[in-house]
C-alpha cells in the first residue's frame, strides 16, 4: 500500500525567510542529541526520530506550522508521515535538511521548551505588533545580536543601522541579512564604554530588545528625530524570580520605561508576566512605543 503524503516540503532557504519574516513556526529538529549539541538552526527543538512516537504530545499541535528538520531530509520524512497520522495538520519537511541549509547556525544542548522561534532568527513580537507606528526611514538597532529585528525592518525598506559589541554576532547578522536580500549596517561597537556613540538627531527609529544600560537613556532620546519613533522591550525586575537576567542593573522597574518617555507621546506601552505570544517559558517584560515631540 502507498501511504499518501500528508505534509508538504520546504526549502531550508524558504523556511529560514518565513522565520526571519516573523511567521510562527515550531522548528523540530529529529536528528540525535550529538548531531544537535554539535549545529543546529537557532531555536529549533529536538526530539530524535527513535523517541518521537513516545514523545508525540510534546509537540505544540494547536495550528502552528511544524517544519521537520534532519541532515540531509531523510529521517525527517518519516518524522513528517509519523506526525501527519498523529493528526498533525501543517507539517513541512525541509528539503534536503541542514547539511544544506543557508542560514545561521547555533550549536549547544537542547532546551526542554517546545514553541514556535523566539530569538535567534524571529522578529520579535512586540516589534511585529507596532510595525504601523513606525515613521518609515532610518531605524537604528541598539545591542542588535545576530540582527533578528534589524534585517526585519530592512527587508520592509527601513534603512538600518545595527550595533552590538559581540563581534560574532554582528558577523552573523552580516551573513544572515546579505543571505536574506535585507542589508543592514552592522557595526561592532560598545555603547558603555564609549567606542561606540549613538549620533544625535539621526533616527526615525530607534530599538532596543533585551538590553539595559541605564546610562544610555539620554543618547537614545536624543538619537531620535524629532517625529521619530522609540521601541524599547526588556525584562522588568519581576523576571528575577522567573530566571535570567536576575541583576537589578539589567532589570527595568515597574513603570519605568513609561516614565522615561512621560514627554513624549506614548503610542504602546505593556507590562506583562506570561509567556510569549506563542508559548514558551514565562517572562516579564516591559514594552513601549513612544513618539518624540
Ligand atoms: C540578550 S541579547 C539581545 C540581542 C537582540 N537585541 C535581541 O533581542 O535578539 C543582548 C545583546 O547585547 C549585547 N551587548 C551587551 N553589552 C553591550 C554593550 N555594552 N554594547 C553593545 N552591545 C552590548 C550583547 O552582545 C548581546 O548581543
């Protein structure tokens, strides 16, 4: 009997677009733990091909696109058929697996929470959630990492600046932003220690996710153009009991980020304890939008 095919393919370059365009999508790596520990596509779970059966119910089966990943596509086609007559509905397998992958790679143990990319490659939430109040123009990406949130608004036509002081990462966002068609400017710099200094006046938008160096508050406004626009989302000092960072100097106070830009217009703010969007461990975090005069 031929068993018909119930999920669809993908390329490694399609799915990596998808997850740097933000589109939710649980990425379940089904190779062993060694292959895992040694690469693997930032974010992606694991769950090897011989323990999937028994494991079924820990993979997130609320409608979100599951794409199945192995080295070269071939155990993650039974992985795919195996989920499929699980009742798993939107099933990708990514052709060809990560021995021809194009984009970045992480390497390290698994983590023991199944959801859909968080950092690594997807924008985050709250950047996607007030992409419309943004003045379109020049954007300025502070502490940017790999440069998720940077190549996000570069690939819808911001003109993008990223720093980070990790030489890594911005090697990183380099590749993963020329690979994507999105360029972006990324600069190694460190904003504490004056090697880097953030130009007066200059941005439609400034950003800041999961990065907090007090001292730095004042050069952000200023950063901004009169019109512009601030995005700033971080943890807030209630995280110190859920997990890291726990260190007061990394934490926002409750109200904090508000009162900062009380002269300014507030377009979004939210303080929140809960998990992300779609799952994941809990966090709290603070997030505003806020409109220089
Ligand atoms: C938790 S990561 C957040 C990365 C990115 N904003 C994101 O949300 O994906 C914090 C980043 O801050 C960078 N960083 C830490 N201290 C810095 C400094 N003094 N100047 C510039 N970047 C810094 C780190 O290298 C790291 O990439």
């Amino acid at each position: 009997m031929v068993r018909e095919k119930r999920f669809a393919s993908i390329d490694g370059g399609e799915l990596y677009r998808k997850l740097a365009m933000g589109d939710p999508i649980v990425v379940l790596d089904v190779r062993t733990e060694p292959e895992f520990v040694n690469a693997h596509v930032p974010g992606a779970h694991l769950i090897p091909l011989h323990e999937l059966e028994q494991r079924i119910p820990e993979v997130p089966n609320s409608g979100i696109p599951v794409a199945v990943i192995c080295e070269h596509g071939i155990r993650s086609v039974s992985a795919c058929q195996l989920l499929a007559e699980h009742g798993f509905a939107t099933l990708f397998n990514v052709n060809g697996g990560l021995s021809i992958w194009p984009g970045p790679l992480s390497a390290g143990p698994p983590s023991a929470e199944i959801g859909p990319h968080r950092h690594g490659i997807a924008p985050s939430s709250f950047l996607i959630d007030n992409f419309d109040l943004l003045p379109r123009g020049t954007a300025l990406d502070i502490a940017m990492g790999e440069g998720r949130n940077a190549i996000y608004l570069a690939t819808r036509g911001f003109d993008v600046d990223g720093v980070d002081a990790d030489p890594q990462a911005v090697a990183t966002a380099r590749t993963a932003a020329r690979r994507l068609g999105a360029p972006i400017r990324a600069v190694v710099g460190n904003v504490e220690d004056g090697t880097y200094i953030v130009p007066i006046d200059a941005y439609d938008v400034i950003m800041v996710f999961n990065f907090l160096y007090r001292p730095l508050f004042n050069d952000i406004r200023d950063g901004v153009r009169p019109g512009g626009v601030v995005v700033y989302q971080t943890f807030t000092s209630e995280q110190a009991r859920l997990g890291r960072p726990k260190r007061p100097e990394y934490l926002l106070e409750p109200g904090e980020l508000k009162k900062l830009f009380a002269d300014w217009e507030v377009l979004r703010y939210r303080e929140l304890v809960g998990p992300s969007r779609h799952g994941g461990p809990d966090r709290a975090v603070a997030g505003i939008v806020a409109r220089k005069p």
